[in-house]
C-alpha cells in the first residue's frame, strides 16, 4: 500500500490516518487536514487501503481494512520513533481503525481520532456500527457535526456516555459529514480544520496528562 509521511520539525505525536470509503489519501480534505495537524505539532502518516491503491469503488472485506489499519499502524511506529502514536480517520477510516483496536491493541497507540465516525447509513438511523466500541481500550476522540448525515447526534451522545471517561465528543456547529459548515454560521472550512487540528492537539495532551 501507499502512504505518505509528513512530520513537522516540531512533531510532538504521530497520527496514523485512514481516508473515508469514496476518496483516497490524496483527497484535498486529507491533504489540508494534514497540513492543519503538522502546524500543531501533529505529524500524520496517511495511507491508502487497497482497493482505493487498485482504482476499485467498492471497499475491501472488513478483514483486509482491518488488516491494513494494523500494517500502517506497525509502520508508523518504524517511521516515528520516539513519537507517541494516535490512530483514526475520516469516516471509513476511522471506523476500521476501530474494528481493529476492538479486535486486538495497536501496539503503540495511544488513542483513536474519528474525523465524522458513520454511525449508521444515510437516512438509516442505528448504533450497531457503534457496538464494537465497547471493546476498545484506549481513549477516543469523536469529532461530529451537527449536520451529519452518517451520525445522528441524538444517537452517538448515548453511545458515547456509555463508552464513559473513554470517549470524548467534540461538537461542530452547522458541519456535515465532510465539514462544511453554513455560510450563516459566520466560519469557513478553513477555520473547521483548523478547529479539528487544535481540538485532536488538545485531547492528545489530556489523555497524557499534560496539562
């Protein structure tokens, strides 16, 4: 599989991110979101699951996603050493970042980050993709718009009070599923990465206790 390492001078953590079902790595929202997280201090290294590495449309079984989120994961932790692993992605990417931890540790990672975790289909209400969350040992971050179509927030808020001190909803006024936010809320898309980079940053030196 491909990937792409970019580490800032000042990198404090390492995030490894997966891309969402319909676009790959080089998408202009992960490459910006890449950008926003190195200002931060928050190298990323991105990578492409396989079908996306093979011009495919349709997604690969659940156990070749799984199995490529613990390869990028192991080759991270080659390409940064020293650097305190994150884990996550946009949409699909983050929810088989999930499925893996869930099914065993990633060696190394610290937390999971979801830029717009699917909770259910469009216009399919439903919390059993959140089901396996349960299992999941380490810390997670949900960053959610309050106009995503792929999680109600009437429904992830119950999941996430459940999952306890682990879980972490942050909260974006106006944002879909992609992050583009209403003219009428006064904010661009720019001014959203850059409210996800800093949230990620933040959450990160909590859960380390750095205050």
């Amino acid at each position: 599989m491909s990937a792409w390492l970019c580490r800032p001078a000042n990198a404090q953590w390492l995030l490894v991110l997966g891309h969402g079902a319909g676009a790959g790595m080089s998408h202009p929202f992960m490459e910006k979101l890449a950008d926003e997280l190195g200002g931060v201090g928050v190298a990323t290294l991105r990578y492409q699951f396989p079908y996306m590495e093979q011009r495919r449309r349709v997604p690969d079984a659940p156990i070749v996603l799984t199995a490529t989120v613990i390869a990028a994961a192991r080759a991270a932790a080659e390409a940064g050493p020293g650097l305190p692993l994150l884990a996550g992605g946009k949409s699909m990417g983050g929810r088989m970042t999930s499925q893996a931890a869930a099914q065993h540790p990633l060696d190394g990672v610290r937390g999971l980050v979801f830029f717009g975790f699917p909770l259910h289909p469009p216009k399919q209400p439903g919390t059993k993709r959140a089901e396996h969350l349960a299992k999941v040992t380490v810390p997670m971050l949900f960053l959610q718009g309050t106009r995503d179509e792929l999680a109600e927030l009437k429904l992830l808020r119950p999941v996430c009070a459940k999952l306890g001190p682990r879980a972490t909803l942050h909260v974006i006024e106006t944002a879909d599923h992609s992050f583009h936010v209403l003219k009428k809320s006064g904010r661009s898309d720019a001014d959203v990465l850059r409210e996800l980079a800093e949230t990620t940053v933040s959450w990160a030196e909590e859960i380390e206790g750095i205050k």
